[in-house]
C-alpha cells in the first residue's frame, strides 16, 4: 500500500479553535456559531460573525496548489464577478486574499446559500448554459500560467497508475482492470483524435450541479478551487444525465441557452464521453490518495469493498462502450 504524505494527513491536529483564531487575526470577530461544510479535499468552514453575516473560511489542503495557482483562481473568480456574473469571489482583508497559518493557506468568502439547480426545468438549463457561455467568454480572455490544463496524463494515466501500485484493486482483478484500461485509453485517443484540435479555455473545471446554489430567482456559482484550462464542453457535460434519449434534449435546452453569448464547437461532443471516463478514473484515485484521511473513510465507507470495484470496472466497461458511438446529436 501506498504511504500517505504530509498532504493526506494535514488536517488531523486542525481544531475548531485554531479555525476561529485564523479567523479573528484577520480582523473578524466571530460570535461562536461555527459549521463543517460539505468539503474533503479542503477544510471548509461556516463561521459567524458578530453584527454581520457569516462568511466561509476555505483552509487549503497544503502541497496541493502553488500559493501562485490559489491567486490565479481568486484573480479569476474576482474577474468573473465583476463581469456580473454571479460567482461568489474571495474577501479582501487587510489587503490580500490569501492569508497563512502556519502550514496552511486561508481565504473567507461571503456566505450564500441555496439548493441545487432542477436539471428537468428548461429554464432553468438555459439560465445556466448562458451562465457557462459567460464565464467563458471571459475564460477566452487570457490565460492560466500557473494552472495546469485537463489532460489524458494526468486524469487518465496518472490515476490509474496509482491506482494499480495502491493495492485497492483486488488481485484478482488486476488484470481485468490493466486490460480494460488499454482499451480505455484507446478510446480516450481516438476520441480526442475526431475532435481535432480544440481550443482550450479558461474552465469553472468541476462545473457541477453541487456547484450551483439556487436562492429563489439568485443562482450562485461556488468552488473555483479546480479551476483549469480545456475545452469549453467539460464545463457542459455534467449538467447532462440519463441515456442517450434523454441527453440529447438536455444538451439542445443548454446550448440553446449557451449560444446567447457565445459560439459552441460542435467537434467538442466528441469529448464528452472521453471526458466523463476522465473523471471516472480521476475519482477513484483522489479518493485512494486520500484514503488515510479519517474524513474520506467516514465519507465512503464503501470505497475499499469488493462491490465498489466490481461497480468500478462495470462503469470503465460501459465508457468503453459509449466512446465507440457517435456523439450526441446537436443541431444548432
């Protein structure tokens, strides 16, 4: 098994009383109303504050980002927002964004609240392809130089190469799994290969319906924190679900909306499976490389189970499957 490092385990000594003391050294002073939200690769906090409204405290997990890439998201999202587009950027205080404590880096955020997006309402969908379109249209802008790009390295090979020296994959399952993801990169290849050379943008990057917080007719966009350059349709495809019938109407309401703002590549379709394989495999090794933090075992208890693997290796099998048909079919 694969030793964890430092990273894996930053966060065993943090106690609410070193959140709070981060908190007041920046000049807020918190009124004892403290709440764990939902985050495991950071540490993300609620805090109250007195005579105000509370804000969110983002305790990055250390080795993970350059202090220079944390900046290059904050500077985008603060971009974003001043374009109007409803993203919840970083605090200045004492004039900085980004702030230490000891090992770790620290922003706070204004508080938001909201429920997720009903992805069967069309208007909805199309208030967030217009969203998308708009936050690209700044992300064509310029450029990430300290962000790294959605690869097939990094996403594909790297995860499953940790993944086969972490020993999480049963032994005898590891040639089925070794075997499968040849052919799994050959599809990766291949439809990568049909979409030619597509432009790479500035992304949201883990553009998700939890994401998104909906406050009556408010939509705000939250966690930059996986912010990256690549082809506008990975900030697309995850607001897509169900079988083939069902996507392709989802995608015409989304793009319909996106296309208000900005021109969408229709080779990039060929992405979309590629990508979502991407991910599966991603997934599966942030979770592996977490292992060692308690909050991953709380949070998926499941994970190091024969049934997730057999689960895992079914879902490769299928995006296999998928990457040899055509794209979904788009008419705009």
């Amino acid at each position: 098994m694969t030793e964890p490092d430092s990273s894996t385990l930053a966060y065993i000594g943090l106690q609410p009383h070193d959140i709070l003391s981060a908190i007041e050294n920046l000049g807020l002073r918190c009124d004892g109303r403290f709440l764990t939200l939902n985050s495991y690769e950071n540490r993300v906090y609620q805090v109250g504050i007195e005579d105000s409204r509370p804000v969110v405290a983002k305790f990055y997990r250390p080795g993970r980002w350059s202090d220079d890439a944390i900046l290059e998201e904050h500077a985008f999202s603060i971009e974003l927002a001043e374009k109007e587009i409803p993203v919840v950027p970083p605090l200045t205080l004492q004039g900085r964004t980004l702030h230490h404590m000891n090992s770790f880096r620290i922003s706070v955020s204004p508080c938001r609240g909201g429920r997720s997006p009903e992805l069967d309402d069309k208007d909805m969908m199309r208030q967030l392809g217009r969203l998308i379109a708009r936050i690209h249209l700044a992300g064509e802008s310029s450029n990430f130089r300290h962000r790294p790009v959605i690869d097939i390295e990094t996403f594909g090979h790297q995860s499953c190469d940790f993944l086969l020296e972490s020993e999480f994959i049963p032994e005898e399952m590891i040639d089925i799994y070794e075997g499968l993801a040849d052919h799994l990169f050959e599809g990766i290849e291949e439809c990568f290969s049909r979409a030619g050379n597509t432009r790479e943008i500035r992304l949201h990057g883990d553009f998700h319906p939890g994401n998104v917080l909906v406050d009556g007719e408010q939509l705000h966009i939250v966690d930059l924190d996986d912010a990256r350059s690549g082809p506008a349709i990975q900030d697309l495809w995850m607001f897509l679900s169900g079988d083939r019938e069902e996507q392709t109407p989802q995608l015409a309401t989304l793009l319909e909306g996106y296309l208000e703002f900005r021109n969408f590549d229709a080779r990039e379709l060929n992405l979309l499976e590629a990508l979502r394989s991407l991910r599966i495999m991603h997934y599966a090794a942030w979770i592996a490389r977490r292992w060692e933090d308690p909050a991953f075992k709380t949070a998926f208890p499941w994970f190091n189970s024969r049934r997730y693997w057999d689960d895992h290796i079914l879902s490769l099998r299928e995006q296999v499957a998928l990457m040899q048909e055509s794209p979904l079919v788009w008419t705009g």
